[in-house]
C-alpha cells in the first residue's frame, strides 16, 4: 500500500469517529454513530491492508439507498439554507436529513475506495 492510501484510510478513520461523536447530541444518535464507528472500523482494516469486499459491498450499498432515501428536494435551496444560518446547529428536520444524505454519500465514497482496493488485490492474486 503506497503512503498516500495508508494516509487517505488514517485520515478518514479519525473523521468518521468525529463525525460519530458530532452525532451524539442528535436526536437519533443509536442510527447515526454507529454508521460512523462503522466506517472507521473499515477504515482501520484498510489501514491494514484488509478490503473485505462482500462487507464493504454490503455497507455502500445501504448507504447509497440511505442517501436516496434522505436526498433532499431541492440541493441548491439546501445549500442556500445552510449558508443563511451561519452556523451547524440543526434548525430544521429537513435540513438535517439532507446533512445525513451527504455523510453517507462520503461513506459510500471512502468505503469505495477500500473495495476498488480490494477488488485489484484480488484480481492481481488471480492466476
């Protein structure tokens, strides 16, 4: 594994597990932290250089409907609304479903990133 990986999986390890404890004070932290813990822990494999590809499918996937699920309606009126209010208190339920949308797309993104890892292992071990 080259520096900048190992790099990419300590970084994103250390921000999932802030992102989880950003999510205590949330109304519904026992769905939201452990998607995060979650996310580290995989990272923490890569950082090992373990790409569990099934599990790893398995986690993209439902954050992928996740954030289909939470998308909000209009991104452009979400992004307008965050930059009016200032600051990251939540003010509407709304607005924080559309946050919870783009945390599991950067899920999604990074754990990508691990199986694409993965998936090239494990074609190069392939005689």
């Amino acid at each position: 594994m080259n520096k900048f990986t190992k790099y990419f999986f300590v970084f994103w390890f250390f921000a999932f597990l802030l992102f989880a404890y950003w999510q205590l004070n949330d109304p519904d932290p026992e769905i939201w932290a452990p998607i995060y813990i979650g996310a580290a822990l995989f990272c923490a494999l890569a950082i090992k250089g373990k790409h569990p590809i099934i599990p790893l499918s398995i986690v993209i996937i439902a954050c992928l409907i996740g954030a289909v699920y939470f998308f909000p309606d209009s991104v452009s009126d979400w992004v307008s609304y965050e930059l009016e209010q200032k600051d990251l208190t939540m003010k509407t339920q709304e607005s924080e479903e559309a946050r919870e949308t783009f945390g599991l797309l950067i899920v999604a993104a990074v754990l990508s990133y691990s199986a694409f890892i993965g998936w090239k292992k494990k074609q190069t071990l392939k005689p």
